[in-house]
C-alpha cells in the first residue's frame, strides 16, 4: 500500500511538473500557425489585417481587434475562432481543423503569457 502511495505520488508530481512548463513558441506554437494560419495571415497575405508571422504584428491584432491576449485566452479572438461551431467564423475556413491537442497548446500558451522570443 505505502509503495502504491508513493508510486501514485511520484505520478502526479511528474504530470504537475509537465503541466507547469511553458509552452515553447518555436517548437511548437510556430508549427500549429505554419501547418494551420499561415496561408491567409502570413508573409505572403494578411487577411482582415492579421499577420501571424511576426510577433508585434500577432499581437496587435487584425481588424476584428486582438487576436492574441497574453494571460486570457478567453479574450483571445484566435482561439475563439479555433474552436467555434459556425461553419461562417470557424478558423482556418478550408482545410484540417486544429485538433484539440493544438487548440490545448494554443490555450496553455495564451495562458502562460504567449511568450514568443523577438525575432
């Protein structure tokens, strides 16, 4: 039982330990708007005036307003878009859908602060 309790413990520090590391942008925040986002809001093109690509532009939003808030991905108009239902907002319009697993790291770093190096 005391071995069983231990074990149990030492999971749970291991997955709360996970938990509380940052999500790094370059390895994986900038490969979810490269694979998902970069079409229509990168180098090339900035659709309804948002570009992904460079970090003051990501951060100042488009024309519907910011679409990164650091500390509240509830106030993020990105992961709103990310997860909606309507077939009219829903973000990226063609294509794959994020899966939950990138829309929880999008999340996870929105909420941690959206740390993303100057480049």
């Amino acid at each position: 039982m005391f071995r069983t309790t231990l074990i149990l413990v030492g999971l749970l520090a291991s997955a709360s330990a996970r938990a509380a590391e940052p999500v790094e942008y370059a390895s994986r925040i900038r490969p979810i708007f490269q694979k998902h986002c970069y079409e229509c809001h990168g180098p090339e093109k900035q659709e309804s005036g948002l570009r992904l690509d460079q970090r003051q532009e990501a951060l100042a939003g488009g024309e519907s307003g910011p679409a990164i808030v650091p500390n509240d991905p509830d106030g993020s108009l990105l992961l709103k878009l990310v997860q909606s239902d309507d077939p009219e907002k829903v973000m990226p319009p063609k294509g794959d859908p994020l899966t939950a697993a990138e829309i929880k790291l999008l999340k996870d770093w929105i909420e941690a602060g959206a740390n993303w190096p100057e480049e």
